[in-house]
C-alpha cells in the first residue's frame, strides 16, 4: 500500500504541476521544458477519455497489497466525488477544464507579452530588462571624498 500511496502522491504532484508550471515559468523559464510535454500529455489522456497510465499503477499496486481499488480515475476519486461534486455531471467537467486552463491562460499569456517586449527592446538592454548601473565607488571612499581609482583622475599637485 506504500508505494500505491507513492504513486498517488507524484500522480497529485503532476496535476499540480500541470496547473501551476506555466506560473512557474514566470520565475523560472526553463520549467518550460518539462510543463509543456507534461501538459499536453495529461490533456490529451483527459481529452481522449483514456486511462493515466499513474492510475493503472497505482490500482495495480493497491491489489497487489490487498487493498481496495477504486472505480474511475484520480481527479474523481481523490478531489471532485469527496467536495460531492460526481465526475460524470456536465458542471464538473466544465469547473476541471476552467481550472485547468485558466492558470496556464494567464502564465502563458505573461509569458508571451514578456517574449514580445523582450524581442522589442534594444540589443542593449540586458535580459531583465534593466540596464546595468555603473558601480559606484565604495562607501568609505565617499564618505572621506576621496576619489576611488588613478586611472581617471590626473595626479594631484601639491
């Protein structure tokens, strides 16, 4: 029953990620590489109505330990049929696909705007969007007035 509960819990874990990782892409762009195939292979078992290959698994595993199976899939069994809302019913499946979507409408949406400034500003520009400061000259050295570097001033005469 362990590793049934394993299963089950990287299962939660690539929903999760298939809901959030175009968010997490904002921060950190190269989890695009992962959502993107992660993504498009859970809608298309959604979409097809085929079974997750996580579910077999884990159904496998709870008959092997003697434990009790359940009927349909993982969002049914772990999240819709508990909140009392049945996983066949119109409104449900509506509710799954507006909550599937609608984070990564918007993170890839931000996404997207992001690309396009960032393809219209000048070459200059570093990738953040900032232009780089000058460094200022240590603290101690303002403070006291004194300037920091030789290299542009003239020597001083006395």
């Amino acid at each position: 029953m362990l590793l049934a509960g394993a299963v089950a819990v990287v299962h939660g874990a690539a929903v999760l990620f298939m809901l959030t990782g175009s968010l997490l892409a904002l921060r950190w762009p190269r989890v695009l590489w992962l959502h993107v195939p992660v993504s498009l292979a859970i809608l298309g078992l959604y979409l097809t109505g085929s079974d997750c290959p996580l579910t077999t698994w884990e159904l496998a595993l709870r008959e092997q330990a003697g434990g009790p199976g359940y009927d349909g899939g993982f969002i049914g069994h772990y999240l819709t049929e508990p909140l009392g809302f049945p996983i066949e019913a119109t409104s449900t499946q509506v509710g799954i696909y507006l909550v599937a979507f609608l984070p990564n409408l918007i993170g890839y949406g931000l996404l997207a705007i992001r690309a396009t400034r960032t393809s219209a500003r000048d070459p200059g520009t570093p990738r953040h969007g900032r232009r780089r400061r000058t460094p200022s000259p240590p603290a101690a050295a303002r403070r006291a007035g004194r300037r920091t570097s030789s290299r542009t001033s003239a020597p001083d005469r006395r």
